[in-house]
C-alpha cells in the first residue's frame, strides 16, 4: 500500500467526504478517453498518492528506473493529495471522468476492487504467464497472502511492492518506569489491558492511542473477536497463477480468485464488542479521543512519551524515527490475542490502467518496480514494509529500528488468518460510512445505534454498487 509520502503516517486519516465525488467520476467513465491516446507520445504518466512535491520527489527517484527500459522516456507524476485513500480515488476519478487518464496508478488494498470492477485497472494475467520464469524469483519472495489480496475475480491486477500489518508498537522506556514487561508474541487482551492500567497511573501518558478510520483502528480489535465489518468468501480461480508460481507452497493451498466481500456484518456481537471495548478504554482515561488529524498527530504523541501503545504497521519504524525516536526506545509485537489473535493488513503496488497507449512499457517499468534494488527507490527512510520478504532483515532496521522487526514478516507467514481489510468495489462509500458511524459511537456513546446505522449505510452502498 502506497500513502502520502510527506504524512509521518504512510496510512493518514479518513475523514468523511469524497463518495458523491467518486460516483459521479464513475459514472462518467464508460464514455472517457485517455488523454494522448493513440498519440504515441513518450510520455509516462503516473498517478501519485501525495501532493506535488511529494510527486516530484517520487519522479526524480524513479524517473533513472524507467530510463533503464527506454532512454526516450519522459516521466510524468502527478500528485493527489488526500487525508485517504477514499479521497485520493474521488479525485483521480475526477481527472479521468475530465480526460485525463495515466498510465499507471499507485494503488492500495483499498481501490483494487474498485479499479478493477470499474475496468480501470487491467488484469496483468497475459504478462505473467508470458514472464513466469522472469517473474520466479519475485513470488518465491512475496507471500501469497499479499498476491492473493491484488486479485478480483480470478485476474492479478497489481505485483505487490509492501504492505503494513497491524501490530502494536509499544513505549519502552514508559513499559518500564510502568512496571510492565515488554510483551510476548502470545500475550492477550487481558495482559493488553493491564499494561494499559499500568501506563495510565502516570498522569502525564495515555495508554494506548488509535485512529478513526478502517485500517488499524477499532477494527484490529474486531479481527481479533472474530468478526469483520462484511462475510468474508472468495472468488473462484487463480489457478493459473498458483499452479505456477506457487507450486508445492504450503502456504498458497487453498488460495483462490481474491478475496469476495458480501453482506454487511457491521453490527454483529463482535463488531459491537469491539468498539465497545475501546470506549470504554476511553471512559476509564485509559485512551484519548482517537486521531482524526491523519495518524500524524498520533505519532507525534508517541514520539513525545503521551502515548505508551498503538498500533502499526512497517511504516511506523520510519515515520517515529524522523519523529526522533532513537532505537530501543519502542518496539513492536504481535496484536494481542483475544478470541483469536487474528492480524489485517493492507498491502501497495502499481496498476496499469487499461486506456494507456503504453501497456507493454508500463508492465515493465512495474515489473522493474518490483524488483529488491528498486524498494528504497521507491520508499526511503523504512517508510512502509517491503513485500518481498528477503528485504526484511536486521541491517534494514538497524539504524530506525525496531528491535523486533521480524514480527513484520512472522504476521503473514506465522499467522495463517491473517486477512486483507475489507475493501468491496463500493470502498469508498464503506469508508466514509465508517468514520461518520464511529464518530457517532464516540460522541453519543450508544454502540449499538451506531453500528445499526453503519449497517443501513452497506447494505444501501452494497445495493447500489450492485454487488
């Protein structure tokens, strides 16, 4: 998953707003046409998450990659700014319903249905198979999980770059000066808890911060109560990609299509539970009202000691290390067990969109993109968790940390439940929903009412996808 590179958080905030955007942009698809199509230019246009700046800093970086593939080509970026991705998808909607179509989209767990149901996106089926053996070395590296994620419908649609699961980072110093011993890789609700009293006996720390938004926030704590804001199933086939890039893998049996949501669940027990849960965190001092600035500000009060435990994914290492944080001075564990000690992620990669001119040079330049050499290319600084799994090692996090950076890999490959966030084609509505109802929850205090509303909220958003 790809996020604003100037946000300390490489997964900002969600705030309410953007759908009648995205419907309106979507509508008005069918009849678009690329700008410059057939027109042969050498012109690589890419479609950034991130404001101009951040755009142009990503162009100089990547601009040598491309110019490996083909000395003429000039490459483009335009930058989208947004506090999330429902915002970021709204506006390049926007852009292309007005003609103005890239060639290549940075894209998250988030829009894949939505690009891809849209046919925005186009399947990247052919070129696997026709590079298979090129490819070998990128899926003996990549676990299914992630590639499974970027499917729809039996098509891959994206090479997955990274990808941030939802662990929880810790204070150590606040830890200790607590009382409280760093926790283990079994450790559960309960001793979550308790180390949340303990922190919040100083009075100048609040125990455990989050955010309002999907990923990362109340929802880590729905995952591990067994539920799940929509049914979780999968669409059939993928063989074709599974047979042969993962063949004799344990870990790729019963992969499928990609992943199927269907009807809403978002006010069953589990999911009341869980936002339950944190209100009442909230009314016992234990949790300050959660971040709606855009994850920055959280960090910041981690950096600062206000905040002892929150989750975060790979992304965090960078973004607290420019915050300040020297190692061993946080860390990192599983999420707490609770019913299960099931993890979500969200997982990144380059789309190639289906009105470019220029398919065959775009499937290059991803694939050059998905390669080892090209990771901190893309993502300086340990800004998000590389995909590829030979990237994860103690040099890598030896200078911003964390300590026990090996969870990052271990929540995929140790933890077979652990599952992509829910991101149907009507992402944008469930999102936006989402923050409005959880809002509603905190400010009223009634879960129930709220979570009831967020289930009207799908299910009308789910009628009218169509899906």
């Amino acid at each position: 998953m790809s996020y604003p590179e100037a946000a300390l958080s490489r997964r900002t905030l969600l705030k309410a707003g953007g759908t009648g955007l995205a419907m309106a942009g979507l509508a008005s698809l069918a009849a678009c046409t690329s700008a410059g199509s057939g027109s042969g230019s050498k012109t690589l246009t890419v479609a950034y998450f991130g404001d101009q700046k951040a755009a142009d800093a990503f162009r100089k970086r990547i601009e040598p990659v491309v110019r490996k593939l083909d000395k003429s080509v000039t490459v483009r970026v335009n930058g989208t700014s947004g506090t999330d991705w429902n915002v970021f998808f709204a506006k390049l909607l926007t852009q292309i319903a007005s003609g103005s179509s890239p060639d290549i989209v940075s894209v998250a767990t988030e829009g894949l249905q939505l690009m891809a149901s849209k046919d925005l996106a186009m399947p990247l089926d052919d070129y696997v198979k026709r590079d298979i053996k090129e490819l070998k070395s990128y899926f003996d590296d990549v676990p299914a999980s992630l590639v499974e994620a970027m499917m729809f419908q039996g098509h891959l649609y994206e090479l997955p770059t990274d990808y941030n699961a939802g662990n929880m980072y810790y204070n150590t110093a606040l830890l200790q000066q607590a009382g409280v011993a760093a926790p283990t890789e079994h450790w559960t609700i309960d001793d979550f808890h308790a180390a949340s009293t303990a922190l919040a006996r100083n009075k100048n720390t609040e125990a455990y911060g989050w955010v309002v938004r999907l990923w990362g926030s109340w929802t880590s704590f729905l995952y591990a109560n067994g539920g799940n804001l929509l049914e979780e199933g999968k669409y059939p086939g993928g063989s074709w990609l599974w047979d042969a890039a993962y063949k004799g893998d344990p870990s790729a049996q019963g992969r499928s299509g990609g992943w199927k949501w269907g009807d809403p669940t978002a006010n069953s027990a589990e999911a009341v539970e869980a936002l339950q849960y944190l209100l009442e965190m909230k009314r016992a001092g234990l949790s300050p009202s959660p971040d709606v600035s855009g994850g920055s500000d959280l960090q910041n009060l981690f950096a600062a000691g206000r905040v002892g435990m929150a989750i975060g994914g790979g992304f965090w290492a960078g973004g607290l290390a420019n915050a300040g944080m020297k190692r061993g001075s946080f860390d990192v564990q599983f999420f707490p067990e609770w019913k299960s000690q099931r993890h979500l992620f969200g997982a990144s990669g380059f789309a190639i969109f289906q009105k470019s001119d220029k398919k065959d040079l775009a499937w290059e330049v991803v694939k050059e993109l998905s390669k080892p050499s090209s990771f901190d290319v893309i993502f300086p600084g340990n800004a998000t968790t590389p995909a590829r799994q030979s990237l994860l090692t103690a040099e890598r996090y030896a200078t911003t940390g964390p300590q026990n950076w090996q969870v990052f890999g271990k929540t995929l490959t140790e933890f077979p439940t652990t599952a992509p966030i829910p991101a149907p084609p009507y992402y944008n509505a469930l999102a936006t929903a989402l923050n409005q109802r959880t809002t509603q929850a905190i400010s009223s205090g009634d879960v129930k009412s709220a979570l009831d509303g967020l289930q009207r909220d799908l299910e009308a958003a789910r009628s009218s996808a169509g899906s």
